[in-house]
C-alpha cells in the first residue's frame, strides 16, 4: 500500500472543496493506495552508463535505422536530459507508452537521462555550484566525448535553469537548446510558489544548520497549495475511473513520481530559496556560480548563441507561464511555444506527443 498521496492529510481536507464530489474523492485516494501497478515491474529499467557520487548517467540507445540513406549513415545528435532535482527523474521515462527520451532514442537519437540520486548522500549535494561543476559538467562531457555530434542539451522545470547554466559555460560544445517549464522571472505576481517558499525559509534554514534534509512531504505540501482545486479534481476523476484501464495506470504511475522522490540537503534548498526566490538572479543577470577558482563566474547567457526551443505550459502552478515566458528576450535564437497543457501534463499527457514531442523533434532536425 502506498504512503502518498502527500501530505496525506491536505488531500483528505480536499473534501471540503468539493462536497458534491466527496465520495469520489475519498474512493480515488483509496483506489491510488491499493491500486496494483508497479513501475518497476512495468518498464525495464535503463542501463547507467556513468556516476559520480549519487548521480548517475541513464542511457537510452538509439534505435537504429533500415534505410540506407546519407541522412541515415551519419549520426544523429545525442540528446542530453535535466531533470529537477525536486523529483525523480522518471518523468521523462515514465511508462512504455509516455517515455519521452524512449519515444526519442526509437526516431534515432542516443539519449542521456541525468538520474540525481539521493543528494543527501552526495558530497556535492549541498551547493548549486558543486553539482554543476562536478557532477552536471562531467556527466555531459561523457556525452560529448563518445559521439562525434555535439549534444542537444534538454532541461525540464528547475533542470532548464542547470541546462541554461551547462549551455552558458560550455557554448562551444552543444548543439540545440530546449527548455520546458523553465522557471526565470521567480518574482512575477503569478508565481504563488513564491510565498509559500519564503515562508518557509526559518523551517529551511534551521534544518540547514543541523545538516538536514528537507522531506518529499514538506515539499509537496506547499506544492499542493499553489493549486488546491486541481488536486481535489484529479482524485474525484480517478475514484470514478475504471481501474482496470490503461488510464488508471498512468495515473498512478504520474502520482507515485509526484509523491516520489528523495529528501533534499537542507542547505541546497535554501540557496535555491535564497538566490532565485528572493533575490531573482535569473531576472538580474545576476547568477554566479563558484567554479573552484579565485572569483564567481556569471552565468552569461549572452554566450548563448546556438537556436534554442522554449516550451511555456499555459496551465502551470508550478512553473507560471510569465515566469517562463520571461526567458525569450535573454537568448538570442529563442523560439517559444505556448501549448495547452499543464507542468506535468506536458510530458507524460494523452496530449504530450503533439504538443510537445514532436516539435521537439522536429526542431532538432530543422538545419
């Protein structure tokens, strides 16, 4: 029996939003509890190709093609993928049927899935620094040096923001740029993540200073409140829904990533608090990150020159559309597309292959 949905106690308080749909709530968390799907058991796990410390390197190999073309007989373009740290990664592999990078890697392209692990167990786990310099920067120079194409470098939610940062210190090296629900105006008056982060900055801190952990429940529950309705409308949903369905399965795949996940080093949650939430340094130019040498390199996206795709959800609670938005004019060959969908659904949604894989594909085959 599963522990989520988390916290487990906001979403049984969720009935009282909904009274007309009370019964249904209750009956979909009950049905998510005892619901048989196993990811594990569903989807063959991927091959790590590299580590460093707790973060790995997950490898879905390009299917390789019968045609006999000159477009065939050279390599396509490896793709690079980053995820947030705030979840696990399966997002982007989440079953057969909603895996991004497989999906990808069957049209031909190798594909990366940068997995980060348990960071409470990391030595470079407590510093945004440290992971780029020593974990995001040589995970994507394996890539690199074992394909004679420079990558595509892929980022998702706060993993644009790594792969903005990744793109900016090695421009020379990559191909394309995509970026989904990439957070950069933390300010914007729609970001209501916001204040539910600064509020929570004394709890942060003081687990900061003892060298703990911020827990997957504690996050979620401010998650939760940037979009209390929605919450209660997908359990109604899923109380009224035949179990025995694909749908049901997919929902309870997507759910057990939401309420997946490891705790966080405190510490790194407070810098992350510290620098985009109250201090906006993406907004400002102001990002600099420690490169182990005698000052701070500023993450200079003026560096960015190579054609770069933004995907801005229009239904996102997490990522606001003009939080995202508020990219475009920093990267010089920037094209945005807006697409109806939400921060999840944009990857793993019956909708998800039209909206959003296949402009990626697409635009990472445009010369």
């Amino acid at each position: 029996m599963r522990r989520g949905p988390l916290p487990i106690m906001m979403h049984l308080a969720l009935m009282a939003l909904s009274p007309d749909k009370m019964k249904d709530i209750l009956t979909g968390l009950h049905n998510y509890h005892h619901h048989p799907y196993k990811r594990v058991d569903a989807l063959k796990a991927l091959p790590c190709v590299w580590q460093s410390g707790e973060v790995r390197l997950l490898h879905a190999k390009a299917a390789q093609s019968t045609l006999k073309s000159a477009e065939d007989a050279s390599e396509k373009a490896p793709i690079f993928i980053i995820p947030s740290f705030i979840n696990g990664s399966e997002i982007l592999d989440l079953t057969q049927e909603r895996s991004l990078m497989r999906w990808l890697a069957a049209q031909g392209h190798d594909c990366y899935l940068l997995d980060w692990g348990d960071l409470t167990q990391d030595k470079a786990g407590t510093s945004l620094s440290d992971l780029i310099m020593q974990r995001l920067i040589p995970a994507f120079t394996y890539v690199s040096q074992n394909h004679s194409s420079p990558p595509v470098i892929m980022g998702y939610c706060l993993g644009g923001n790594f792969a903005l940062a990744l793109a900016a210190l090695k421009s020379a090296a990559f191909s394309k740029l995509i970026l989904l629900a990439t957070p950069w105006d933390f300010h914007h008056v729609d970001n209501s993540l916001r204040p539910l982060l600064l509020g929570a900055e004394h709890n942060v801190k003081a687990r900061a200073s003892e060298n703990g952990a911020i827990t997957t429940d504690y996050l979620q529950s401010l998650f939760v409140q940037t979009d209390l309705a929605q919450s209660a409308k997908k359990y109604a949903y899923f109380g009224g829904l035949d179990q025995n369905t694909d749908a049901a399965a997919q929902f309870v795949a997507t759910e057990d990533w939401v309420n997946g996940g490891q705790p966080i080093p405190a510490k790194l949650i407070l810098e992350c608090i510290s620098i985009f939430y109250k201090d906006n340094v993406t907004m400002n130019s102001q990002w600099y990150i420690n490169e182990g040498g005698d000052g701070d390199t500023l993450i200079d996206l003026t560096n960015i020159t190579n054609s770069a795709l933004i995907f801005t959800p229009l239904n996102d609670s997490i990522v606001p559309h003009a939080s995202a938005t508020a990219l475009s004019p920093f990267l010089k060959q920037a094209t945005r597309i807006d697409i109806d969908t939400g921060h999840i659904g944009m990857l793993v949604g019956r909708h998800a292959k039209k909206l959003c894989w296949q402009p990626i594909l697409a635009f990472i085959k445009a010369p």
